[in-house]
C-alpha cells in the first residue's frame, strides 16, 4: 500500500484494479475520504465518506486505519479490510447495487452493514474482550465467520420465512452427530417425526380424545401411557403459541405419557449410551407447595380459590379431595412451604368465606386423619427396562432421584400457570446426569454409579407429565417432545446472545456435518416479522455465543 503524508491526513486506502493500476483515495484522520487518484492521476475530490466506484472492470479492494468508508461498486465484487490499531470502531456500509459478492474483513468492533441482496462474506477477527462479535448485519443472507472456540455459522439459506421451510446452513466446528440426523422423536402433538419420518396419526383425532395404549391403538405414539386416566388430545384450551394447534391435556395426580413407539416402546434398542429429553411443560398448582389436611376443629365451608391465613403464611384453598389417599381432606397451596413445621397446630382461615381448621400435628399417611405433604410428583422417569428393575431415574418437583446419587435436593423453579421448557440430559459414558429449567436457568448436575446399572441397554422415557398420589386437583399440560439420544440439536430464540436466552425453540435436523446442517424449521413461538437467531448445540455441548440473525 503507497502512504502519502499530507498536511493533517495520516489515514490512506487504495483501490486496485484487475490490472493491478491503482487508485489513491486520501482519508483525513476521521475516516473521511478527501480526494482520490485514478489511473489518469485525475483528481477527484469526495464527500465524507463516500467513494464511487463506476469502472466496468474494477474489482475495488479499499485498506483503511481509525476511520470509516462507503463504497458503492454498481458491478463488481469489493473487498475491505479495516484495521482500527488505535481503538477506535470502523463504519463500514456496503452497497453493491449488481450480483457482487464482497468480503469485508475487521481488526476491532466494526459496525457493519450489507444492503445488497447478495451473499457478502463479513470476516470477523474482533479482539476486544468487551464486545468482541458486535457487528450487525441488514441482510439475512450475508455470511459471518467470528473466532470461537464453539460452532462457527457462516452462512444461511432458507426458502422462505414460514413454518417447516427449508434450512441450509454452513459453517465449522459443528461436529460429529452419529447414526440418523433426525432426533428419535419430536412430538408437537398433532404430527410427529419419528426419526425423522412424519406420522400424521393425530391428525385425525377430535378435541378431548384420548391418547390411548398400543393395545388399544395399534398406532400409537406412546406404547404405555397412564389409563386411569389417560392423557388427552386438546385442541380447545389455549395453545402455547400460535403454531400449535394442539398439545396433550393431562387431569389429576397421576396422568403421563410413555415408552415412545419410536424408540421400540417397551423394547428400546441396545447400546446407546447418552439420553436428551427437551418438553414444554405447563403446571397449574406449584406441586412443591400443595397441602392436604384432615378437618380438626373445623367451622364453615372455604371458597374455590379463595386466599387463607395460617401462622402469618398466605395460601389458597383449592377443594376437597374425592379420592385415593387424600379422599374428604381439604387441599391447599401454602406458597414457600415445603414442610410442615411452621403449621402444625395452627388454624387455617379462609379470608372470604371465614371458614376454619386446625392444620393437623401428626402426618397422616394412609389413615386419612392427619395432613400429608406435597409428595415426590415425577415430570419425568427415566428406565431402561420395562420392570424398573434396572436403572431408575426420576426428576421431581424436589429432586433428581438415582440411588447412587447422594445429595438429590433440587426444587425446580417452573413457571406455575405458564410454560417452562425442561431439558434433561443422561451420559452414561461419563456417568452424569443433569437437568435444566429453561436456558439458562438453574441446573442440577450429579455424577451418578453406572456399575449400579446394565449401561447395555439404553436409557427410554418411561413416563413423562405429572405422576403423584396426592394432588388430585392437579392440571399439567405438555407439548413440543424432543427425544434423542444424542446431545446435539439446533434452537432459535429471539434473543441475540445465548448467555441473555431463556428459552428456545428446538428444530427437527434432517442432516448434519461438521460443516452443514440442513433442518425444517419450527418457529415455535417465535414471530416470523421478528428478528430471531440460529443457536448450534454440539455434541459436548459448546455453542455459538452470539446467534447467527436469520
């Protein structure tokens, strides 16, 4: 590169033709362009900023300093490469008006953008541990390469902006994913792909249907489901979002879907050894806090939902219980209480309905005269053989129960009356087990015993909703079942930084190499009029930081 010194202009760029004839264009220490020298060394003076390229046979390729430059080339590729050593942020627009691809490359934290419809490489090698992946970009077919250490995405293609459009993407780092590239099962309910192929069987079922058994419906997606009662097909009750048509409806303390046909039902293969569940689960009652005590010292009648008082402890009064253990006892929701300690002996006031009891002092167990505790209430159980006989892992409201697991304690924080999305995660190889309340939300993590287990067969959903005896007035509902036995998948989210996520959409991978991934894509909750962001998930677990704008 030729550097002139001039009177106050310390910054130059040049252009270079295909004949290697160059141009000068002078730059003042703002970035400002000054003037320029063609091939002629006829002089051209600019407005700040502004260079036009109009040579029919020039490929422009412009290297600037502490400054910022417009280059508009109506016909041929440009190239920028920016080098802010002081500090100070580059400006960089790009606006080629024909089939021009251009490849800008930056040293700091460039803002840059593409207004072109083309596919323009944006190379970043940003630095500066404060924002080191802050350029933006306008056009969602403009390519982005950032140093990372995790999934790299490059480039993007999607046929059109809508539910179950096709995605290309390229990039590196993506890893390894073994065997299919479908996950196991993604069950939205009203269709599922089981690996990778779609079954419609629930297109035809009617608002309120049951989800009955394999031996009672041959085509069942779920080999063992609970039956007394059964989950249900909802198609009335609000959605989770507006692409859902349906989603399962589950009533009572013990009401769950199981053993996926995809994975052989009751027979699941051999010799796979990590297991990844993701669902979306909406709970009416927080199950950690639900109460049931006998009458004792009882006068009048409480409301449905109405507050109550005990020992300063605010609650709700839910009803009466009519069956199972809990049958004729009053049930409540005493927000924060997890045992008992702080109302025994006291008296229970309804603030509407001046109706009391006396918060019983001795548990009840099976007698029905006493109170009973919430209960162990399963989201999920996971076996690897039909008798339980084996490996026996269960994520409830309190815990995440394995025997060989010595302290379990883990009181999820669900969002009760909306949707959470769980994620469980099973490693045999290196006997872990972890599990997650949304993104980022608090995790449990525990190094479990696989000696205490047969690691041949592989881990399976044995039930998956609500599986309790007390609660007898509980609601769950459930939707959007993404069952593999791999840990990697693709989401995308609305948010622009995975570290600010707190939940996402998973999408169904129809293929995947270390350098492409193709998949349909599932908005899920996400408004397409939106901008959102492509997240990859590796096999060990590293991610994009900064999501890839589609």
């Amino acid at each position: 590169m030729k550097c002139i010194d001039a009177d106050g202009y310390v910054t130059y760029t040049r252009i270079c033709s295909q004949n290697n004839t160059v141009s000068e264009i002078q730059m003042d220490v703002t970035g400002n362009v000054i003037q320029s020298t063609d091939d002629d060394n006829r002089i051209t003076t600019y407005n700040a900023g502004t260079v036009d390229v109009e040579a029919t046979r020039t490929k422009p390729t412009a290297n600037m300093r502490n400054g910022g430059a417009k280059i508009t080339n109506k016909n041929h590729s440009s190239t920028i490469t920016a080098k802010a050593s002081n500090g100070d942020n580059n400006t960089i627009s790009i606006n080629t008006t024909a089939d021009a691809q251009d490849t800008i490359s930056t040293n700091n934290t460039d803002s840059v953008s593409d207004h072109t419809n083309n596919n323009d490489s944006i190379i970043e090698n940003a630095k500066q541990e404060k924002n080191p992946d802050s350029n933006s970009l306008d056009n969602n077919t403009a390519t982005r390469i950032t140093d990372s250490d995790g999934p790299v995405i490059t480039n993007a293609k999607i046929e059109l902006e809508k539910q179950d459009a096709r995605v290309v993407i390229t990039g590196s780092q993506f890893g390894s994913r073994e065997g299919q590239a479908a996950p196991i099962l993604f069950d939205f309910t009203e269709v599922a792909y089981e690996n990778g192929v779609e079954n419609a069987h629930h297109k035809s079922f009617e608002d309120g249907q049951a989800i009955l058994r394999i031996d009672e419906d041959p085509k069942a997606l779920w080999y063992k489901s609970s039956n007394h009662p059964p989950p249900l097909f909802t198609l009335s009750r609000p959605q989770r979002h507006e692409n859902s048509k349906a989603h399962y409806y589950l009533e009572g303390e013990n009401s769950f879907l199981g053993w996926p046909s995809a994975y052989g039902g009751l027979d699941p293969p051999v010799n796979n050894k990590k297991l990844y569940i993701a669902w979306w689960l909406k709970i009416k009652y927080d199950p950690r806090y639900y109460w049931s005590v006998s009458r004792e010292d009882s006068s009048g009648t409480f409301k449905t939902h109405e507050l109550v008082e005990i020992n300063g402890i605010r609650g709700i009064y839910i009803g009466q219980s009519n069956k199972g253990i809990s049958k004729n006892m009053e049930q409540f929701i005493f927000s924060g209480q997890i045992n008992a300690n702080k109302m025994k002996g006291h008296i229970i006031s309804g603030l509407k309905s001046g109706a009391t009891t006396r918060f019983p002092t001795t548990f009840a167990g099976a007698t029905g005269a006493g109170y009973l505790s919430p209960g162990a209430n399963k989201y999920i159980r996971v076996w690897n053989k039909s008798d339980g006989h084996d490996l026996r892992l269960s994520w409830t409201q309190r815990q995440v129960w394995q025997k060989s697991i010595s302290d379990s304690s883990y009181h999820a924080d669900i969002n009760v009356g909306g949707w959470s999305l769980m994620q469980l995660w099973l490693d045999f190889d290196k006997g872990n087990v972890t599990a997650r309340v949304n993104v980022n939300g608090a995790e449990f993590t525990s190094d479990i015993n696989i000696d205490t287990v047969n690691s041949i067969l592989s881990p399976t959903i044995a039930l998956l909703g609500f599986n309790g005896k007390i609660q007898v007035f509980q609601i769950t509902e459930v939707d959007d079942i993404y069952f593999d036995n791999r840990f990697s998948h693709i989401a995308i989210s609305e948010k622009p930084e995975y570290s600010s996520l707190n939940s996402y959409e998973h999408q169904l991978i129809t293929s995947w190499k270390n350098n492409q991934i193709e998949f349909k894509l599932n908005l899920g909750s996400i408004n397409p009029d939106q901008e959102y962001y492509l997240y990859v998930i590796t096999e060990e677990g590293k991610v994009n930081k900064n999501g890839f704008k589609l």
